[in-house]
C-alpha cells in the first residue's frame, strides 16, 4: 500500500512539473507576443510556475528527518527558485543574444536550467534528504559543490551579455595599445586581455574570461591553503566562502587589475605558508614567481610582503630564515619579473609609481575612516566582518598555535591597517582592502566547521542565510543590468546600459559625416575616460577589425577630453595633444552627457565651426536608458566665433 501510494505520488509531482514547465513556457510566449522584452516575459512567466513548483517539490521529496518548520521552508524554497530565475535569465540571454537562438528555443534551455538549480536546491535546503545529512563532511562538500557551481554558472553565463562597465572598457583600450607599463596600473590586466580578444574576437565575454580564470586560480591556492593550515574538511568551507564573499564573487566577473591581483596574492600566500610554516624550501620559488607577477597586477601586494616581513621578525622560527638566501632569491625573481614596469617608468619620467604614491599622499585632505568601514562591510558583507572579528580573536591562538595564527592575521592586517592609517587623512577607495581578506578565510572556514564560543555558533547559523543573500542580490544585479525586470526602470545615465546603442548611433552619424567631408571623423568622450572607452570599444565590437591583432576606427579614432586640459588618465598619452585636434582629423565629434560639458566656444579662435547639434538617447527594446548631447565641428579657414553658437 505504502509502495502504491510512493508510485502515484512520483506520477502525480512527474505531472504537475510538466504541466509547470508547459504553462511557464505558453505564457513567456504570450508576454513576448505583446512585444515585452524577454527579459521582463521571463520573469513574468516564472513567477506562477514558481508556485507550482513549490507544491511540486513537496510532494517529490516529503519531510524528512531534518524538516524546517512551514515558514521556514517557504523561505528557503522561494530563495532557491530567486535563484533559479536568475541563472535562468543568464541562460536566456546568452543563447537569445550572444548565440542568436529564437527565444522560445532559448527558453527550453532556461527552464531546464531553472529546473535543474530548483531539484538539486531543494533537495540540499529545502526539503533535505536524510541520507545526504548523515555525514557533515559529506554534506559540506556538496553544499560546497553546488554553490560554487552555481556562482560559476551564474557569472559564465552573464559575463557574456551585460555590457562592460567604464573601467573594463578602459582597460581593454589599455590591451589595443600594448605597452610593458600605464600612467594608472601595470600592464598585467591588458596582457590578458590581449590574449583572449586578440584570438578569440572583441567580444565582452572574451575581455572578461580572463577574470574568471583568475578567481579559479585563486580559488585553487585559498583550498590548498585552508588545506595544509587545517585539514580537507575546513578546506571545502574556505572555497565556499571564498566563493560567495561579495568581493571575491566580483573579482570572478569583472576584468580589472584586482583579478590578476587577487589570483598571484593567493598563490603568494600559498607558498609562503609552504615555506614558512611547511618547511618546504622550494616553496621560495613559488613566492617569488607569484609576488612578481602580482606586482605586474598591482603595486599593492607589496604590502602582503611587508606583512610578511613584520611576522618573520616577530616569529622566532621564521627570524632565523632571514639569515638564508632564499627569501632574497625570491625577492631577486619578483624583482626580475616586475622589471618592465621599472623600465617603463625610467622612461616616462616616473609617471606611474608617482600617480600610486606621492600624488596620492599629497592629494586633497578628507577624514574618511566612515567610508572605509562601509567599504568593508560592503566587501565582506555584515556576517563576513564579524566573522573576520572573531577570527582575529587572541582566544583563536590556542586552537590554531601562535604561529599559525601571526601568519595568518598579519598578511591580512598589516595592509588593512595602512588602508585605515590613510583614511584619516586621504580619499580611500571601495576595492582596496580586498585582497588583505584572502589571509583570513582559512580561519573563518575552520570556525564554520569546528570553532566554539557563542559568536563562533552564531555566525554557523548566520552563514547560510548569507550566502543566499548574497547571491541572490548578485543574480538579481546581473539579471537587472543584462535584461531589466518588470516595474522597475534603470536610474538615470546607469553607467552599466545603453552604451552598445549609443555606439551604434554615433557610428550611423560619423559614418554619415564621413560620407558627406571625404574624412575620417575624431570622436571625443567629454568625460574623464568612461564615453571614450565604451565608444571605442563598442565601435570596434560592431565594425569588427581588418585581424585578429589590428586596431581599427573605433580605437584610432575616439579618444579623451584632454585637449581641454581635463585629465583622460591615458588618453593624453595616446592621442598627444602637441599638435592639437587637427593633427588627428579635420572633423570632431564631441559627445558628453548634458550640454554643459560642451562648451567649445574657445575652439573659434582656431578655426573650428559648428556643422550640427543634437542628442542621442541610448535605448534596449526601445527604453530609454541614457541621454547624450553631441557637437560636430569642422576645421575651416573661414570659420568665425558667430558660426560656434552655443551648444
């Protein structure tokens, strides 16, 4: 009886998630056909299927030992399907828009993936099967395996659709001018970038691909170093946490210095531990080799070596190997490896090192220790800090050793405490402190697993509803920025939307004047580098390249505003301003958001007359999503101030 009753059950939740997956699928269609965007159908139609779901999931896998209570479970359900929608809608978008599948064949892709995140969710969280809680480390590692999969799923398939944001346009403008060091950063980011556009196409999945593979690597140094501190069981928590932290998720995405960064300070981190505490003594090579190519990412792991040498000064064992010549060889190797970005600098007068230290210690006084705590709560979000608390607790020494517990903390507050030291005087940034955390996961993984105390079980219980937060918020942010959601309109001028169309619109104008004057037109970005980067980027992207390594248009023609004495950071050094505007072309096109940042009437004075004025309005399925203004002005011998006008 028992055995009939399991058999009509499997067959009547079998149905009824059949029946979900085909009214899901209908009513995408019928919102589509009303000429809703995708993104705003695919919400649309989870949303009661979501419900179905969950009647369905109750009925598939009953209560078990390890039951929540009815509100509980409610909760937990409906996070798992967030989370399904999200990966759902990165599915969509990639297959409708980077692999141009129809979107009804795109959603049969995206319901299996939904279905798939909301089966294996609920089975782990919702409503837990018996067998998968009887062992805890059996259960870490498949919660860790599940979680890290979908946050690696989740970035994969978004990283592909959403557009860059300023930063990661400008520093693939720093990979189509290939140098060994810039004014801003060494060249590590734009090598990379380089590598994977220059083979694979200008795509923004191929400028971010390089991110990825940088937390993966990062990821493989933190597991082992959790591993050889503590042991395997804490080694799978410290890949969790160093998968959801908000910081570390992000460097997984975004393409900018702080992702080669993060990979070489762990990887530094990694043999220093081996050589330090391991006794390992070929590990100096691999400190030395990793500490270089950090250097060439950013010039704030000298910090992790400053850390370093204040806990072999303090550490008795560790002293004595400052007597050997192998920390000095792997200095000697970090040293070689960083060498470009030397040389570079004894050409360009310093620039570089001078932009990162004495331009930023003489720079406008501001009080802004506020700010950097807010930063570091929104880094490592509340139960991250507190976690980082405790784990910096006196009363962890006894468990881990002192020696363990100096290495550990030291690396990561020696370079806090310089960031907190300079935001009592000076501006800090959001992203500063982030790699200084690396050191610290360790500790915190092992206090999820074994630590004791009360704030130690509290922030056991505190975790999981965390990291749900946390990736919920992320998938939603990706989901909102690649394919919108319902009611809610995008902020005015979001720098994260609209700028392949505003590209698009540009191009469609210069192509225009272009065939009107018989010459190339010089698009400038009137801000300090985010219009130019995006336009040339995007220019490039839809006009493509004559190879695989060639410049076209879009780079050799758009540049920054620093002809009006406003810092483009490196624009000025690759467009020079020593022959002005006409030494580049005859014809400008100045776009800038609101007419006050065009103000060209100085440029009468040389000759320049204005050939027309207008605005562009940047749009995604028709909604607007940005206003630009632009001025187009031609080089003339007859031109007088009357012809400027006033933009």
């Amino acid at each position: 009886m028992v055995e009939g009753r399991s058999v009509r059950g499997g067959i009547y939740a079998s149905a009824l998630g059949i029946f979900g997956m085909v009214f899901d699928f209908l009513l995408f269609w019928a919102v589509i056909s009303l000429r809703l965007p995708p993104g705003q159908a695919n919400v649309i139609s989870f949303m009661p299927a979501a419900f179905l779901n969950f009647y369905n999931a109750r009925t598939a896998f009953g209560r078990g030992q390890f039951h929540l209570s009815p509100q509980a479970e409610r909760m937990a359900f409906f996070a798992v399907a967030g989370a399904a929608l999200f990966l759902r809608g990165g599915v969509l978008a990639t297959a409708a828009r980077s692999w141009g599948w129809p979107p009804l064949v795109a959603l049969t892709l995206a319901i299996a993936a939904s279905a798939a995140v909301t089966y294996l969710g609920s089975a782990l969280f919702v409503f837990p099967v018996t067998s998968l809680r009887r062992s805890e480390k059996m259960y870490w590692g498949m919660v860790t395996v599940l979680v890290v999969s979908y946050a690696a799923l989740l970035r994969l398939f978004y990283m592909g659709t959403m557009e860059l944001i300023p930063q990661e346009a400008y520093y693939w403008n720093y990979a189509q001018h290939l140098d060994i060091g810039y004014l801003d950063h060494p060249p590590m980011v734009a090598w990379i970038i380089a590598l994977f556009t220059g083979v694979f196409g200008h795509t923004e999945f191929f400028v971010r691909i390089g991110a990825f593979l940088s937390w993966a690597i990062a990821a493989f140094f933190i597991y082992g170093l959790a591993r050889n501190c503590f042991e395997k069981s804490v080694a799978w928590p410290a890949l969790l946490l160093f998968s959801t932290i908000p910081f570390f998720f992000g460097i997984g995405m975004i393409m900018t210095p702080d992702a080669p960064l993060v990979a070489f300070w762990a990887g530094t981190l990694y043999f220093l531990e081996r050589a330090l505490l391991g006794e390992k003594r070929s590990a100096w090579w691999g400190v030395g080799i990793c500490a270089g190519l950090g250097l060439l990412s950013k010039y704030t792991i000298a910090l992790l070596g400053a850390g370093t040498l204040l806990f072999m000064l303090v550490d008795p064992v560790s002293r004595k190997k400052l007597l050997s010549i192998r920390p000095y060889l792997a200095l000697l190797i970090a040293f070689a490896l960083f060498s470009p970005v030397i040389i570079w600098n004894a050409q360009h007068n310093w620039i570089s090192f001078g932009f990162q230290g004495p331009r930023r210690l003489l720079g406008p006084t501001r009080f802004s220790l506020l700010d950097s705590i807010a930063y570091i709560l929104l880094l490592l979000s509340p139960t991250g800090v507190a976690a980082a608390v405790a784990a910096i607790s006196p009363k962890v020494t006894a468990s881990l050793g002192m020696r363990k517990f100096l290495f550990l903390t030291l690396t990561a507050l020696f370079p806090v405490a310089v960031f907190t030291l300079f935001s009592l005087f000076r501006v800090v940034k959001l992203n500063w402190t982030g790699p200084a955390w690396l050191s610290i996961i360790p500790i915190m993984a092992w206090q999820m697993v074994g630590g004791e105390g009360r704030l130690v079980a509290f922030l056991r219980r505190a975790w999981f509803p965390t990291i749900a937060v946390i990736l919920l918020v992320f998938g939603f942010a990706l989901h909102y920025a690649t394919l919108g959601f319902p009611i809610l309109a995008y902020p005015k001028n979001v720098p994260m939307v609209g700028w392949e169309d505003l590209a698009r619109q540009v191009e469609a104008l210069e192509d225009r004047w272009e065939g009107i004057l018989g010459d190339e037109l010089l698009v400038v970005g009137m801000d300090k580098y985010q219009i130019a980067s995006e336009l040339a980027f995007y220019r490039t992207k839809l006009t493509g390249t004559e190879g695989p390594y060639e410049r076209n248009e879009g780079v050799l023609y758009t540049t920054g505003p620093h002809f009006f004495g406003v810092d483009s950071l490196m624009y000025r050094y690759w467009f020079p301003e020593t022959e002005g505007l006409q030494g580049y072309a005859r014809a400008v096109l100045f776009v800038g958001r609101g007419p006050q940042r065009l103000s060209l009437r100085g440029l009468s004075e040389d000759g320049w007359r204005v050939e027309e004025i207008g605005k562009i309005v940047a749009r995604d399925y028709g909604i607007p999503l940005a206003g630009f203004d632009y001025v187009l002005m031609r080089k003339t011998s007859d031109a007088s101030a009357s012809d400027l006008g006033s933009p």
